[in-house]
C-alpha cells in the first residue's frame, strides 16, 4: 500500500513475473521488496493464485486471475 496507495491494482502479464515487472514499471521500487538479487521470491512474501498458494515466477496466470500478495510476519 505504500508504494501504490491503494489495496488492489490491475497489472498486465502472462506469469507472476510479468506482472511483479508491470507492478515495477508503475510504481517503482516494488519489485525489489518482493524478489531478491537471485530473481527469487524473498522468503516473507507469499502470493496466491485464485486462493491457491504458488511459489514460481514463471506461474502462467490469465487476464480473469487474481493474484493476492501478502507478507508473511514471524518473530517470537
């Protein structure tokens, strides 16, 4: 919410990635909080397909998807 002020935006993309890429793209710095230096998910992000959890950036999604992102909190 920071970076794009809002709790839902429409992105553009055939994969995870592509998306994270159009989400870059319109607000900037995003995509480095949620994938690291290796082209990896950083491990306190989790994404959800239509409710299902997925875990690679080269998930296909199509225009009708919904992609939820959430961060994951530890600590003890």
């Amino acid at each position: 919410r920071p970076y794009t002020g809002d709790d839902e935006v429409a992105l553009s993309g055939a994969t995870l990635g592509a998306l994270l890429d159009d989400l870059e793209a319109r607000y900037p710095g995003t995509r480095f909080r949620i994938v690291d230096e290796q082209g990896r998910i950083r491990r306190h992000m989790r994404f959800f397909l239509n409710g299902e959890p997925i875990f690679d950036l080269a998930q296909a999604v199509k225009p009708a998807d919904e992609v939820a992102m959430v961060q994951a909190l530890s600590g003890g």
